[in-house]
C-alpha cells in the first residue's frame, strides 16, 4: 500500500477545501428532488492539465462523450450533478450538456472546451437545462475555498455519507497537498472508472506525466473494487494540476506524487467498498502465488464479483467450494492438488485437500466484519489485491426501487 511506503506523504483532515489554488460551489437545485444538494462546481485559480480515465460501457453518457473530447485542453472548471445520468438521452442530452458547460465557461470568461461536466443518478431523463442554468449565477457568486466539503455531498446517490480523503507530500520543490472526493456504493464493478472521483493537487505536472500516473494510479485502486459487477454509463475519474512552467520533473519528485495519489485512491477505494448499497461485510481478496500477476488479477476479480461468494459471505456460511467454482471460471491456470484457500485465517482447502475446522473456529471466522480471503495458488509469484463487499437483502430493496 502507498501510505505504508517510506515517503513523505501524511494523511491531513478534510478533503478538497485543503488544497490551495481551488474553489468550490454547491447548492439545492431541485434537479430530481426537493431539499437536496445536487449541483456543484469546481474552479482552479488557474488553467489546469487534467487526467481522466472513464466508463467502458458501450451506452456511455452525454457528459463522458464531453469530457472524452474536452480532456485534452486546458481545463478551468468541472461542473457537477447528481440525482440525473443525461445517460440515454440522445442530441438533447449532449446539447443540454454542453449548453450548461458553455454558460459556466462564460461566467469563469474562459473558452468552452474549458469547462468539462459529469452527471450521475437515474438513466434516462432528460436534465432540467433551464433550472440548471438559472442557478449559475449562485454557484459562481458562492465560490469558495471552504465549500470543498459540499462537492462531496452534492455528488452523492445512494450513499450514505461523503467519501473524501488529502495527503501532504514532500518534494525537492517544497511540500504540496492532494486531496480526492468519490460517490459509488452499487453500479460498482471494476472495469474503470467505477463511480465520480475527482482529485484536485496544486503540485504542477505536466500533461504527459499526469496521464501516465493518474491512469496507472486508479489501475491499482480504483479499478480493484467490486459491488455488483456493474460499469455505469458515467463512470468518470479526473484529476487537476496546474499548469507551470516548472512542474516536478524529477523520478523522485513523480514518484512522491504517485504515493500521494495512490494514499489517497487506496483510502476512497476503501470506504466506497465499506458503504456499498446494503453492505454488511468488507471483504479483501488475496490472491497469491499465481502464475503471474495477469492470472492473480483474473482470479480475484472472478470471486470478488461472484454472486454466490457475495451471497456466502452475508449469510456467514463457510462455503469456500463458491470460491474455488469461481476461481475455476477465471480463465487463469490453476492446478487443484496445489490449492489453498482460507477465510479470515482460518484454512478451508490446503495443497488440494479439505482442512475440518472446529465450528467454533469457523464461526468466528465468518462473523468478522472485515474478512480477508486467502487465495494460494503455488503456481509462481503472481498477485492481486481486490475489495468487495457481501450482497444482502437491503441490496435488492434499494435496487428494487431505485427508479421510483
């Protein structure tokens, strides 16, 4: 992990509002109900190079397709929603996206291209355009360094609190601050980007070393966790740097950035596993020993996303044949009389063989809250982290009623 790394990075409370450079806005804009902080936007002082890595659904929504085709500029501003996808929305989706991003840009007096957006919530309606707009002027009139934590509840669904996380790194440069927001407690599967994220640090980077980073950064955290084994149609993740004639060019110096950025990505990962939509477990998968780290990954991604091992894990019964049945559909190399599998430390099959477990150690085993699955393969030196959560009752009454 990152923040275990022998680097300056340390943990600071608070999120966005953290970073210098960066203001914020938020309010209730009744865009699917009343009473509800749903429309947000981020301002940098200055032009920023952004990063982003985003949905790999074939349906992909309105603001996706902007930010795909903005993300290459210079970037001012992100504007935000909730509560409302523009996802399946056709020409008026993209043109009231687009229309919404051009009037924000032109309150900032920036180009267009400037202003990227991204929605989320219900697939299918229309935004209200006009009352979106007509909110602009509160949103850039509150600006606000201070009102970082209010992006983090203006990007929430069905979460059930604000995800957010800031770190502090060293530098040859000086120490510089990095902070994230994330929302996604179900439509979660990792296949990037997994949910809304966005990250904000006022270390100058340039544009190639921030993509190369940032994409290999949520690779390792954002895109290793699984809810439901769903990829949205808005999944965004975006970071801003500003722009400088001097950004960090030294290995050292990327390489503090990088810890950083993972700390942070590895802390929102966590507990947007830990409030997944009717969640009762936080469950790692560990997979070591595999052939190579290509199969180590196939096979925690196949037992993290298996109904039946989700399913298992909620009722607590120590059904380790579910882990193996999924492991054997993962497409990686697996050799049964090398296998071993535990839960929560205690060893279920080992080298191939049944391992009998007192039932008192089987249930204190399967009735911890966060519970580790051990997965030995013995094959070579592969490995693979991956978070998932249990599957409930409340899952299915939440889903089951999402539209109405």
């Amino acid at each position: 992990m990152a923040n275990n790394k022998e680097c300056a990075v340390e943990y600071i409370e608070g999120g966005l509002g953290k970073v210098p450079g960066f203001k914020y806005a938020a309010l209730e804009c009744g865009i699917r109900y009343p009473d509800r902080i749903d429309y947000a936007v981020i301002v940098s002082d200055v032009m920023c190079n952004a990063a982003g890595v985003f949905t790999t659904n074939a349906l992909a929504a309105a603001p996706v397709r902007l930010c795909r085709e903005k993300i290459m500029y210079p970037v001012k501003a992100i504007l935000v929603n909730s509560t409302n996808a523009n996802a399946c929305t056709g020409r008026q989706g993209y043109n009231n996206a687009r229309f919404l991003t051009q009037d924000i840009a032109e309150k900032l007096g920036v180009h267009e291209r400037s202003v990227l957006m991204c929605s989320t919530g219900i697939i299918g309606v229309q935004l209200p355009e006009e009352k979106m707009s007509a909110s602009h002027d509160s949103l850039i009139s509150s600006l606000s360094a201070q009102n970082g934590e209010l992006v983090s509840k203006a990007i929430m669904t069905t979460d059930t609190v604000p995800k957010r996380r800031a770190v502090s790194f060293a530098t040859s440069m000086g120490s510089f601050t990095l902070a994230g927001t994330a929302k996604g407690v179900g439509m979660i599967a990792p296949n990037m980007a997994t949910l809304l994220a966005f990250f904000v640090t006022n270390a100058p980077i340039d544009k190639q070393a921030l993509n190369s980073i940032f994409k290999q950064a949520a690779a390792a955290t954002l895109n290793r966790i699984t809810i439901d084994g769903d990829t949205s149609t808005n999944d965004s993740a975006i970071i801003l740097s500003p722009v400088s004639d001097a950004p960090l060019e030294s290995s050292a110096d990327l390489d503090s950035f990088k810890d950083a950025l993972l700390a942070v990505m590895e802390n929102l990962s966590e507990q947007l596993v830990r409030d997944g939509e009717g969640a009762t477990k936080f469950i790692r998968v560990l997979v070591k020993n595999a052939k190579d780290d290509d199969d180590a990954e196939l096979i925690a991604r196949k037992v993290s996303e298996s109904v039946l091992v989700k399913t298992a894990f909620f009722g607590e019964d120590p059904n380790w044949g579910r882990v193996a049945m999924a492991m054997g559909n993962a497409g990686a190399e697996i050799r049964e009389e090398l296998l071993s599998i535990s839960f929560g430390g205690c060893t279920f099959l080992e080298r191939g063989v049944p391992k009998e477990n007192s039932p008192e150690k089987i249930k204190e085993a399967m009735s911890q809250k966060d519970i580790t699955v051990t997965i030995d393969c013995a094959l070579g030196d592969g490995e693979a982290l991956f978070m998932t959560s249990d599957l409930s009752y409340e899952y299915v009454k939440i889903n089951a009623e999402y539209s109405t």
